[in-house]
C-alpha cells in the first residue's frame, strides 16, 4: 500500500536524545480503541431497504457519491471498485456477541454480523497506516450501553473497579498477542502502543451522577492507563458524543480531556451529525442515524488528533 505522512517518523527520531541509541528491534504500532456502541460502529455499508435502511440515503455507497466527501473517501474503494483492504493495517476485535473479527483492515469491524457496517476505525486505520512505515494494528475494546460511571470505572475513582475497565485490558492483551501469531505481517516485530482513543459517552447521561463525574472519571480513566502500561506520556484522543444533545455532558468531556495531562486531544463531532432523514436509520439518533458520513468524518477528526499528538510530543 502507499504509504505518506513518514514525516512523523522523521520528526520523531529528530527528538531523540543524541547520548541514547534508538532501538534496534523492528515494531509495529498498536492503537488501543475503546467505547461503546458508536465505538463498535452502526454506520451502514450499503443496505438500502426502503423501508429499513430509508432507501439507501446515507449509507456508505451513496455517501461515496457525494461532491463534496468523493474525493476524501476514493481511498475507500480499490482499483476495481472492491472495498480497500490494507496490507500493512490490521483490526482484532472480539464482539459483544462474542464473535472474533480480526483480518486486514477493511469495511466489516462492527458489532454485527458480516460486512455490512463500519465503525470509526476504518477512517482511523486508513491515517494510521499512511502515516508510519511500521504496520499497524488496531484493538477494539467496546460494548454496547456501557457507562464509565460504572461498567468502564478506573481504579483510581474509587469504588468498584468497572467489570469492562478490566476486559477492555485483557482483551488488549489477548488481541495483541494472537496478532502476533496470526498475521505474517507482524511476526518477530514488537508491539509498541502508541495511543488511545475514547469514543463514547451516550449511557453517562443516564446513570445518576454520570454527568457530574465525568470529567474526573476520565481524567481517572488517562491516569489509570497511563500507570497501567507505564508510559506517562501515552497520546489520548478523546471524542465528543457529538449526537448527543445534552449540551451540559458534552461540556464535561470537553473540561475531562482538557484536564489530562498533554498529550491529549479533544474532537469535537457535533458538526458530523446529519438529518436523520438523510440517514439509512431514521429512529438511531443514539447511532447517528447509521450515517456513513458521520462516522467517516468522526474517524477522521480521531485519527487527525492522533497524529498530531504523535508528531508534537508531549
């Protein structure tokens, strides 16, 4: 695959201490991804029932045909009008229905069955890879209907410890050594983490005092993490629940990502929300409406963060 933007590598080696070899060992980087039900991806590939999906309006074939999104999305098709699957980008993510999906990077990550529908982690993917000479693999850690008040609850807030804080590090752990062991591309190579990316947020509005803790429970979230794979400087990209529209919750991820320690991001998303009448999924508001162009755009703004936080440092 093409690969651009090895700038970062550049810059990156530009910074290292003079008295400090680089390592030797060949790596390749891994990106943690974790959230809820719009972590696990509701946008539509290209069912177009319409009766349930609305004719198609809004699903990832008819968005590709859009003026002003075809030229940002060519990548997304191959030269034979097939969907793109990386050679040096990789996703391993077990579903809450239990289902292993873990291959190249490709539509097809989601939470359901088949191909039939993308998360933020295509987009994502697609810079991450363009962006490093390494090969890159993406662990997805998300469950629908999952707060961080509770069922996500880092150590440090005090109380129980989340049951999905602890799978969301184990499946990490599991994902990254079968990787390894199953893809060619990453043998002999050592997994290096490069970053985590938040997406999530709705099921906080809805459990008594989620709102008001949120910003300390994600700064808990980052400092917990960062202790957990001992690097203080571990980028953290946070992204807003832009469909929602309690301005107050929106508000506090904003202040929580603002009071991690840099490196950390903050996207905002509320301007990838479309009509849910130009969407495949009318009555999902709490899914975008299934808009391939929401979670595009969405994945977008998550990976743009991230390499930015990548190429500035701490």
């Amino acid at each position: 695959m093409p690969s651009t933007l090895a700038v970062i590598g550049i810059a990156l080696a530009a910074t290292t201490n003079s008295a400090t070899p680089p390592s030797l060992t060949p790596t390749f980087k891994v990106f943690l991804l974790a959230g809820q039900s719009n972590m696990e991806g509701q946008a539509v590939v290209a069912m177009d029932h319409p009766e349930h999906y609305n004719g198609g309006r809004g699903n990832l074939v008819n968005t590709m045909k859009d003026p002003t999104l075809a030229k940002r999305m060519r990548h997304l098709r191959d030269d034979n009008g097939g969907w793109t699957v990386r050679d040096d980008a990789f996703c391993w993510y077990k579903t809450d229905r239990g289902e292993l999906k873990a291959g190249p990077l490709s539509i097809g990550f989601a939470g359901y069955p088949g191909r039939d529908h993308f998360g933020p982690e295509l987009q994502i993917g697609h810079l991450l890879a363009d962006a490093f000479v390494e090969p890159v693999l993406l662990i997805k850690t998300a469950w629908g209907g999952k707060n961080l008040h509770v069922d996500f609850r880092p150590p440090s807030a005090g109380g129980s410890v989340g049951p999905y804080y602890t799978r969301m590090l184990e499946e990490y752990a599991e994902g990254v050594r079968d990787a390894q062991r199953r893809f060619p591309a990453l043998r002999g190579l050592t997994p290096e983490l490069a970053g985590f990316i938040w997406f999530q947020g709705w099921n906080d509005m809805y459990v008594d005092g989620g709102i008001d803790a949120y910003a300390a429970n994600l700064v808990h979230l980052a400092t917990d993490l960062r202790r957990h794979f001992d690097d203080p400087d571990l980028p953290i990209v946070v992204g807003e629940t832009g469909n929602a529209g309690n301005d107050r919750f929106r508000e506090q991820q904003r202040i929580g990502t603002e009071r991690i320690p840099s490196p950390s991001a903050f996207v905002a998303t509320r301007r990838f929300l479309r009509k849910p009448e130009d969407s495949p999924n009318q009555g999902h508001g709490h899914h975008w409406y299934g808009n391939a162009a929401s979670y595009f755009l969405v994945g977008d703004g998550l990976g743009t963060a991230t390499i930015r936080l990548l190429n500035t440092g701490p």
